[in-house]
C-alpha cells in the first residue's frame, strides 16, 4: 500500500513553490508509506550556477547512505580528487556535479573510499533523495519545501517483499534523468530480472519494482519512445501496478489491465498532478478549477512542459 506521486509544473511562476506543493502531497500519503520516503526532483541549472558554467557537459551524481556519513569530508575528498566538481552537501546526503566523463571513475572511487555511500541516481537536471523512516521527517530533515523545479515524482513506501533500506527505497533510477516509482507488487519479477541479467543488466536490490524500472530503461535504449516501453513493461510484468516514470522531458503514469491499484490526476493550467488518493492533491492552488479524473487501466498517460 505504498503512495505513489508525480508533480509537473507549467507555469514557471510556481516553479518556486514546487518544494511546498510536494511536501503536502507526500504529508497527506505518509500513511500509505511509513518506512521510507523518496524523492526526484527535477530543476534546470540557473545561470549563476557554477556547475552550469563548465565548457563540458556535467552529470549530478546523488548520494545517500543507510549509516552516518560525514558528508563535509565526501565534499572535500571530491574537490581534491575531481577536478571542476561542484558539492551540495544535503543533510542526509549528497549531489557531485561534475564532467560527465569523470563520472565512472567518481561512481568506481566512491565504491573503494566510502563503503558504505550509495549513488542513488544520475542526472543531468535530477536530484534524488532516498531515506528511511517517517516521510513528513524525511521532508523536513531535507528541507523538501524550500527546493524550486519544474518536476517532481516521489513514493511514499510501505516495504512488503524486500528490505526497508536507502537503496530499496523508490524512486528507482536505471537511468540518468529517468525514474520510476510503484505502488503495487510483481508476480513474475524474479523471471524477469534472470532474463535481464543475461542480457547484462544489472540489479543493486532485490526489489521487484527495480525490475520494472530497468526493463522500461533497456526498451528506451533500445529506441522505444515512452510509451512503448511503458507497454512492454505491461506486457512482460504480471501483477498490479501504478507506475509513475519521470524522464527529462516530462511525466507518464500507467495502471495495471485491472486498475486494481489507485490513482488519481489532476490537470490545470499551470500545472499536472498524480496521486494514489485524492487528499494528496486537496492542498494544490486552484484544485477546484482542475480537471481531475481516474487514469483508465492498460492506458499511458504522458504529459511535458
């Protein structure tokens, strides 16, 4: 009974207020998830952004860790050891801006310095957050209400099938910019996962959302727009689901042939919201000029800015 969110503003005015808004949806499915909370939040570079002034293209790299972790010293070990990378230090965590083509050697580094540091997704315009506990104290430890952006896709979880950990948290992100967060539950996750691996994908969980999200990434790098490969992931996983994806371009949900798992839309001018329950968007400006309707099962639903 996880809660799943998707939050995509349109009119750049409440950009600013994208942290806020959020807090109020995952406060209102907190329930629904109580041992951990994640979060992607999508914001463009601004000007006066360090990291954005670099000839080379850069590549945010987002930490977390299960134990404590000294994120001053990962900063300060980063700058001497990368050059031209940029540290935000979050209170839980940590994001390394940096050349993309450093960004193996960083993620290969990190493994041999800081053991117990776990890269929690790539991107070029994403953060991600992942911690565990109760998710209104997740927001408030990372001050979730002050972050600004354009889009934001977040899970609340309630664990059944595997470990309540930082890595098991959703959103997963087989990709850089991409990410996936369920509610719901795979049947034939282990079948699939197998043929996955033979292929060469690799698993950091044993999650069976994870298999659905690295399906999705291996049918987009195969070519596939986003909405085929939200019906390849209909078509090889067997079970109920609502799945709401994140990408650089925009947001998608989808529900299982059954829709035995909720979720609810709201549509305005300004901005595009997805949630497990209704309450979750009571709270947004102008909810009552929104069109809000149930996404029908077996049915992409894809929206950009």
């Amino acid at each position: 009974m996880c809660g799943v969110i998707g939050l995509l503003i349109k009119d750049r005015d409440l950009e600013a207020h994208l942290g806020r808004m959020l807090v109020s949806m995952i406060a209102a499915l907190a329930e629904r998830g109580p041992d951990s909370s994640g979060i992607a939040v999508y914001s463009e570079a601004s000007e006066d952004d360090p990291s954005a002034l670099r000839a080379l293209p850069t590549l945010g790299i987002s930490l977390g860790s299960d134990e404590a972790v000294e994120w001053d010293d990962v900063a300060e070990w980063a700058s001497a050891n990368f050059d031209r990378s940029v540290t935000q230090v979050l209170d839980s965590g940590a994001r390394i801006d940096l050349p993309e083509t450093m960004a193996d050697a960083l993620v290969a580094s990190i493994d041999v310095t800081w053991p117990a540091v776990r890269v929690l997704g790539t991107g070029r315009v994403m953060t991600v957050v992942k911690d565990t506990g109760w998710p209104v104290d997740i927001c408030r430890r990372h001050r979730i209400a002050s972050w600004a952006g354009h889009m934001a896709i977040a899970h609340t979880r309630m664990a059944t099938e595997s470990a309540v950990t930082v890595l098991h948290s959703h959103p997963f992100v087989p990709g850089p910019d991409l990410c996936v967060v369920h509610n719901g539950s795979f049947s034939n996750h282990a079948s699939v996962r197998r043929h996955l691996q033979a292929e060469g994908v690799r698993f950091e969980t044993d999650n069976d959302s994870e298999v659905a999200a690295r399906l999705l990434a291996r049918r987009l790098a195969a070519g596939d727009e986003l909405d085929e490969a939200s019906r390849w992931v209909m078509k090889e996983m067997d079970g109920f689901f609502t799945l709401v994806v994140g990408t650089s371009t925009g947001m998608s949900v989808v529900r299982d042939a059954f829709a035995c798992k909720p979720a609810v839309v709201a549509e305005t001018g300004s901005y595009v919201a997805v949630a497990s329950e209704y309450r979750a968007l009571a709270e947004l400006p102008d909810i009552g000029e929104a069109r809000v309707f149930e996404p029908q099962p077996a049915e992409v639903y894809t929206w950009s800015r």
